[in-house]
C-alpha cells in the first residue's frame, strides 16, 4: 500500500505539468510536441493499469504521430475525463488502504 501511496502522489504531482504540455502543443499546433507529452503521459498511465485512461492518451499519441491535430481537442478532453476518475478512484484506494492499515495496527 506504501508504495501504491507514493506512485499516486508521484503522478498527482506530475500530470499536471503534461496536461499543460498537451494543450500548448494543440494550441500551438505542435504534433511532435503532442505526441512526446501524451507518450509519457500514457506511460504513466500504465502503471496503474488504467486501460480507458491509457487509451485515451494512446489516441492523442497516434494523432500526433499521423501529424493531424484535427481532432486533437475532443481527445484532449477525453483524456483529462478519464484522468479526473482515474485520480478519485486513487484516491479513494490510497485512503481506504491506509485507514485498513491503520486500523489492523490498532488491534
């Protein structure tokens, strides 16, 4: 579960900064840059075996890849959808781990 914790708070702490990559690279029209961000976003993604979340990032990386940002925005949105529940459900499985753990330390 400690590690678990650590992992959440890592990302928590990073996705923010590739989220705003992401949108400066639409804005700007930046395929390579879109396709770097989304590649490390959806690496991070993995590791919590997050496949809707992962998908989605995936999907932003192959449009940049074929270099058509057209749809970009609409996937954009889809991938901060899929992170927001990502990061509640972490959330609550981090909380309920350590008050589990808290909890078998009392007895």
């Amino acid at each position: 579960m400690q590690l678990l914790s650590e992992l959440v708070q890592i990302f928590v702490a990073e996705y923010p900064e590739l989220l705003l990559q992401i949108d400066a690279a639409v804005r700007d029209g930046d395929a390579d840059g879109l396709r770097k961000a989304s590649h490390k976003l959806k690496g991070s993604l993995l590791q919590f075996s997050a496949p809707m979340a992962s998908h989605a990032a995936a999907d932003l990386e192959n449009l940049a890849a074929g270099n058509s940002l057209k749809n970009a925005t609409s996937s954009v949105e889809r991938v901060k959808m899929e992170i927001a529940s990502l990061v509640r459900l972490l959330k609550a499985m981090v909380s309920s781990g350590e008050a589990r753990a808290n909890k078998a330390g009392e007895m």
